[in-house]
C-alpha cells in the first residue's frame, strides 16, 4: 500500500492526484480500510480543476479532499482554509471566510441532484439489489449498466452475481452501482452488514438544467418501490450540481430535503404533512430548494424515536 501513498504519519494517509476525476479506484478503497481501521483520516490532495465521483464523496468521514489552489489549501466540499501542521492538513486557526477558489464560478453547468437515502431488511433467501434496480430504473428509464466493489465498476448488472458475492463476505460488503438514461445518470453505494439482512443505500440522480427532478412524483415512486421491494425508511433530497454526479471544490448551493417515508401508518409532529404511500407513511418535509425544511426533519425525526 505504501507505494501509493506520498505521505504517512501516525494521523493521515496523504495522497496525491492529478487527475481530471478522482474516482473510488481499487488502491483507494484499500486505502481507506486501512485509515478506518487505522485511525488516520485519508487526505486526497488534487488541483482545483480536478473533480470528485459521488461513491468517493460520501465514502465516509475518514476520506477529506484537500485542494491546492492559490499556493494554499482547502477542504474541498466546505472551502475551510487548510494548512500542513507536520502531521496532517488541518484548519487554519486564524482564517474567517471561505477560501478563494471555492467561491468562483464553477466550470460546469449546474442542474439538479436527486438523492434518496433508504434503509432495507432482507431475508435469506432473499435476491439483493431489488431496490436499487427498481429505482434507478424507474428514475432514468433504465436498469441498472453495472456494479463493482470500486470504480470503475467491472461487472455488468445482474443481481445474481451480486447476490453470490454479497453472500460470499459474509453479507458485509459495500458496492457501487452505475445507471445512465433519459439524460440522467445515476450512481449508489450499496453497504450491506448483518449477514447481508441489512441495507443502507444512497443513490444520486443527475438532472441537467433543463430536466429537473418531478419531485411531486415522489409519493407515487415510493409507493411502487414498496409493492415488490420494501424499504424501511426513504429519505429524499435536493441540492443543486453537476449532471455527471462528479463534485467540483466549489460552492454550488446546500442540500434540502423533500421528504421522508417511514414503514407503516405513522403520525407527525405539527406542521409536518402526511400521507400514505403504500405501505409507507410519506412525510412532506419541503420543496428541496429552502434549508428550513432541515429544522421539520430534525423535528419529525424526534417525534418517531421520541
């Protein structure tokens, strides 16, 4: 693993990449096993022009993107000014605003991101992969094109395979997942634990400008997502990007939420509108365009649990 890594310390895994995306490669996903298992957090350092895939992105609090710009640093999804200590890039103490490079005009269009969060149990008998298959298929015209353990994925879809290789590490296993139709893109991790009885997955949908998510339709998906494929909890929201589902180091606009279906026929807190949406209870928590719609989250999550 060595011969990949330029820097080592007893607090991070500093990596270097000149590329125009920087993927979840094999040598990367080994490298962040080692700094979970570690401690370390994995600093991924790259240019300002470079971008991020999703699966690397939400890899997971021990993966921060550091980028080189202006002859400093900044972490690239926050624009917080970084500095090399010795030991690691971390804030600088001093600095009150953004860096410079994260407040430019990104390189690319910006449409719409759709992502949905949802949670799944499983039986072990069960073929995994339905829900994911389902939706991408119903959100792009199109099943899934392929899977893999990192980028790029290697295997075309079937949930057979999947399924065996799932089975095979013990139902602890975590996968990409790739899709493209209609102008859309789309791409999941898929983490399965348990014995491969439990599922978290989250899938992004790339929208371009002119093609924006049909978020009222939301119910009616989750609605038929649940006829064949049940989920625990779905949680759905927006924020503004690139219709590649790639993340550039710069401020393109925060996440909102749209809404969350939760198993079985639920009540809310006031304020929070229901329904039902098939065996599923469909929270309307905004428009996925105000932060407001966070605080109804927050306030529904302590109603359910409370």
């Amino acid at each position: 693993m060595s011969a990949v890594l330029d820097v080592m310390t007893p607090q991070a895994m500093v990596v270097l990449q000149d590329r125009p995306v920087v993927a979840l490669t094999p040598w990367l996903a080994e490298a962040l096993g080692e700094c979970t298992s570690s401690g370390r957090t994995l600093q991924i350092v790259t240019p300002a022009t470079a971008r991020l895939s999703m699966p690397l992105r939400v890899a997971g609090a021990a993966v921060q993107w550091v980028v080189h710009d202006q002859g400093g640093y900044y972490e690239g999804l926050t624009g917080r000014p970084l500095r090399w200590d010795g030991r690691m890039f971390g804030p600088v103490p001093q600095a009150r605003d953004y860096a410079p490079g994260f407040v430019t005009r990104p390189s690319g269009p910006i449409g719409m991101q759709l992502t949905l969060t949802y949670r799944a149990r499983h039986l072990p008998q069960e073929t995994l992969g339905g829900q994911v298959e389902r939706l991408i298929t119903m959100l792009t015209g199109r099943p899934p094109a392929g899977w893999g353990e990192a980028e790029p994925v290697g295997r075309p879809w079937q949930r057979g395979e999947l399924n065996a290789r799932v089975r095979e590490h013990g139902g602890m296993l975590r996968l990409v997942v790739v899709g493209s139709g209609g102008g859309r893109t789309a791409q999941a991790t898929v983490e399965f634990s348990q014995g491969g009885a439990a599922e978290v997955t989250t899938l992004t949908i790339g929208h371009p400008p002119a093609d924006p998510p049909q978020v009222a339709q939301l119910p009616a998906l989750v609605e038929s997502l649940v006829a064949d494929h049940p989920v625990s909890s779905l949680l759905a929201q927006l924020s503004p990007g690139r219709a590649d589902v790639t993340y550039e180091p710069r401020w393109t606009g925060q996440p909102a939420p749209i809404g969350m279906a939760v198993a079985g026929e639920r009540t809310g807190p006031a304020g929070v509108p229901a329904r039902r949406a098939g065996t599923m209870t469909w929270f309307e928590l905004g428009d996925g365009r105000s932060a407001d719609g966070w605080k109804r989250h927050q306030e529904l999550l302590r109603h359910l649990t409370g």
